[in-house]
C-alpha cells in the first residue's frame, strides 16, 4: 500500500511552496518521497519534480492550439490526463516500492467542487494502484482578516471536501504572516474551529459594502454550521515543529501511522488518539507566536 497527499488550494494559497518543503521535512525523517507536478501551469518548480504532467501535456501548447484562456485550457489539460491515465500509472509504477506521494495539483479551484475531471483522476489512481491518499487543501490565512473571504474559503472548503470524497485537512498556510494582514476580529481559535459564525454576521452587518448581502451571507453560514464538518489546522511552512505536527494529521487520517503496525486494538486506539495539547498547538501557540494581543499593542503606545 502506497501513501500520498493530493496538494490543491486556491492561486497563491502556497502549494508548491508547500511541496517543496514538506517533499524536504519528509526526507529529513527519513522517507522517500516522490513530488507529482500535475499543474501545466507551473513552470517553475523549486522542487526535484520526479514526473512532470509537461512530458504529457502543455499548457501553453493548449491554449494556443484550442483558443482557450488558462481556466478553458486547464479543465482541458485535467479532461486529457483523465483519458491518458494510463501514461500517469505507468510513470508511478516504479516508485510504488518504497516512495511516499506528493500530488501537486493546479490552482482552479473549479477542477475540485465543480468539474468531476481531477476527481476521476485521483479515484483512478487510489483503485488501480491501491494508494491512500489525504487531501490536503490550503488556504491563505490573510483570507480571517476579510470576514466575507472567510466565508468563501468556508463555503470552498466545505464543498471541496464533498466532491472529493477523501480523507481531508484544511490548512490556513502562511501562518507566519497572519500579523502583517491585519488585526483579527476574534482570536484564532475562532477562525480555526469555525465557531458560532453568528458572531461573524454580526460583525459583517457592521460593514456597509456587505449589509445587502445579509440574508445570503446568513443562509451560507446556516450551510456551513448544517454540515459541522470544516475546521483549520494552521501551518508554517518554514518552522519544523509546524510542519511535523501536521505530518502527524496526516498520518492518522490516511492510515500511514498503522502501515506495518502489528499490534492490539487497544494499542492502536493509543496512537489514534489525538494529542492533549493539539489543539494548543494547532492555534494557542500559533496566536501566542505570531500575533500581538491588545496589551502588547497597548504598551507599543
């Protein structure tokens, strides 16, 4: 059985800068991993790309053949490698062995709660080549500073995680400059355990841009608290203790903790169980690291 992430995210949310440095924290404990660009869009990959959906397919080659704009030519590109699929399982064939998975998909988020094309790819992937693969889905973390941003990242994610059918985390990435967006209406742990979003409609009633949005902004939010199944984790990218607590997330909910364990119902339930102090990490520690409170800003006067 092989173990992987499906990395996806909206433009800028930091994907391959997420590839590339979880493919680094993985080799530094010790795994093998395999990066899987399959974005004909990135050009530029900071990472060692072990297969390249260009050998494949080119965006640029796409758009100037079809007359296609990049959101045309992508859904193409995805519709291309769904039929060629057999092209991509013969280029993983040799790293099934003994390599961990990294998917580093395209930043259309239409390709993952509305076109069925990418979907198909991954569900062909897991069936034919045995894989158990998470869905790692990032979200700039400047979007908490904008309350109606967060509610489109909540109403993306929720619907990103229904179409996709995965184990599945979201992520608020770039954590480590949560500051320089803004001061947050609530503390993070609002924002990463999506609480009573009635709080939120308040505070955007407040706004005079969002007031003829209200009752939409309502019915979204009653949406969202119906299926109770969005939360956060937070990541910096560049801090290990960041990275490592979120390859244990990951970890747990793929199954990779257990791969080769052989052990008693009892002793698995021990190393499912999740850690105490999670959520101190997962937003506490994260608040207490990278925000000011009001009496540090108070005493800055």
């Amino acid at each position: 059985m092989v173990f992987g992430q499906v990395v996806i995210g909206p433009p800028g949310s930091g994907k391959t800068t997420y590839c590339n440095g979880m493919s680094q924290f993985l080799k530094l404990i010790g795994r093998k991993v395999a990066v899987i660009n399959l974005d004909p869009a990135n050009d530029s990959l900071p990472y060692e790309c072990a297969i390249n959906i260009e050998d494949l397919i080119k965006l640029s080659d796409v758009m100037t053949e079809h007359s296609l704009g990049p959101n045309g030519g992508l859904v193409y590109c995805m519709d291309y490698l769904e039929k060629n699929i057999d092209w991509l399982q013969s280029k993983l064939a040799p790293l099934l062995k003994d390599h961990y998975l990294l998917f580093d998909f395209p930043g259309q988020v239409e390709l993952f709660f509305l076109h069925s094309n990418a979907k198909n790819v991954v569900m062909k992937l897991i069936k034919k080549l045995n894989l158990r693969l998470t869905s790692v889905h990032l979200v700039d973390a400047h979007l908490c500073s904008d309350p109606a941003k967060y509610v489109s990242a909540l109403i993306l994610s929720l619907s990103t995680m229904l179409h996709l059918e995965l184990p599945h985390i979201n992520i608020l990435s770039k954590i480590d400059l949560i500051e320089s967006y803004g001061k947050l209406s609530f503390n993070l742990d609002f924002y990463t355990d999506v609480q009573d979003l009635s709080y939120l409609q308040h505070h955007l009633d407040q706004d005079p841009r969002s007031a003829k949005f209200r009752k939409l902004t309502k019915e979204l939010c009653d949406v969202i608290e119906d299926f109770s199944i969005v939360n956060f984790t937070t990541l910096d990218i560049q801090d290990k203790e960041s990275v490592g607590n979120l390859v244990k997330l990951i970890d747990k909910s793929n199954g990779y903790i257990f791969a080769g364990i052989d052990a008693s119902a009892v002793e698995f339930s021990k190393i499912a169980v999740r850690q105490v102090d999670w959520d101190y990490y997962r937003a506490a520690a994260v608040q207490e690291k990278y925000m000011k409170d009001d009496e540090d800003f108070n005493n800055d006067d």
